[in-house]
C-alpha cells in the first residue's frame, strides 16, 4: 500500500496519497462584474484548439495504452502532452466558470490554476483493462455534485454582478468538484494508478 505524502505549497500542507493529482484554483478577492458577460465569448479561440489538441490526447491515450501493456511505462513524451493538454484545459475551466479573470495563456501556463501530478516509473499492465469500471461509482457521485456545482456558478454569477466576490464556500465546492473530477480522469486516462479518493479535498 502506497503511504500517504505531504503535498507542498500551494496546496496548504494536505495529505494525499502518492500518485493522487494535486489542484488548486487561486482564489481570488476580487472580480469583474463585466467579464462574466463575456467570458463565454472570449475562451472560442482556446477551445478551437483545444478541440484539435483533444484529438491528440485521445490519440496519446490509445497509444499509452498498448505502452503500458507492453513495458509498464507511460512513454514520457506522451505523458508530458497529456499533462500539458489537462493544464491548459483547466486553465480554461476555471477562467469559463468565472474563478478567475486573467485571460488564459495559448500554453499550459503561467496561471493562476495549479495542477501537479508525478510522472509514475511503473504502471500495472493489468489495471489498464478496468479502470474505466473501477471509477463507476465516483462517476455517479459525481454526476450529482457536477449538477450541484452549476448551481453554485449560476449563483456565483449573480455575486460577483452585485458585489464582485465569488463567495468563499461556493468556490471552494466548485474548486473541490473539479478536483475530484479531474482525479478521477487522469486515474482512467492511465496518467497513475494511484484510485482517487472519495473526497472534495
């Protein structure tokens, strides 16, 4: 069994098991009341190449795959795309869900939005043919958080429009449901075997 380790900053310390992806959105005082209006609008050009990019993360995938299968390895090359693709697509989440207002670099970073995850030395041959069943139940948890999370940004809209905050509590849910999602894609994108933790945190 995997020990638990010490996350370092910004991550406040937590502990997590090894393997697990650490994110974390900046929370921010402050926010535009305008660019809630224009968000949507101004991340089209980012997700028209993340849409290309995202044909290449599927391809990276099904390559990994059969890498894994065969060595154990997830070669590095393809590991660091698939990081890079995940990054900058969560760059994009959170700048779309009114989290931040800085307008998303065309790269992975440099950006408010931190997310880290160790390159594994070994990957099981075997889990690699179930862990899209073994995550069936995050997946129905977090359907229903997912629902609620979009609460929270329709609520969060109108609070930064009256009064320019994301209220704390509501960030941090929305923050926590990203992060449990995103765990839960990199453990089924073959990015670790570390299972992902039922948790916000």
């Amino acid at each position: 069994m995997q020990q638990p380790a010490q996350i370092p900053p910004p991550y406040g310390g937590l502990t997590v098991p090894t393997g697990t992806a650490e994110f974390e959105i900046e929370y921010p005082e402050r926010l535009s009341r305008l660019l809630i209006f224009v968000k949507w609008l101004a991340i089209i050009p980012h997700l028209l190449v993340l849409w290309v990019l995202g044909i290449g993360f599927a391809i990276v995938t099904f390559i990994a795959f059969f890498a894994i299968l065969f060595t154990g390895k997830y070669p590095r090359g393809l590991w660091d795309y698939s990081i890079m693709y995940l990054r900058w697509s969560q760059n994009i989440g959170a700048y779309f869900l009114l989290m931040r207002d800085e307008y998303p670099p065309f790269a992975a970073g440099p950006y408010p939005v931190h997310l880290e995850l160790a390159y594994p030395d070994r990957l099981s041959r075997l889990l690699i043919f179930v862990k899209w069943l073994l995550v069936i139940p995050h997946l129905f948890i977090l359907y229903f958080l997912g629902l609620a999370a979009g609460f929270v940004v329709v609520i969060a809209w109108f609070a930064i429009l009256f009064t320019g905050k994301y209220p704390r509590g509501m960030f941090d849910f929305a923050e926590g449901v990203i992060r449990w999602s995103l765990r839960v894609n990199v453990y089924t994108y073959l990015m670790t075997d570390t299972y992902p933790p039922f948790s916000l945190e």
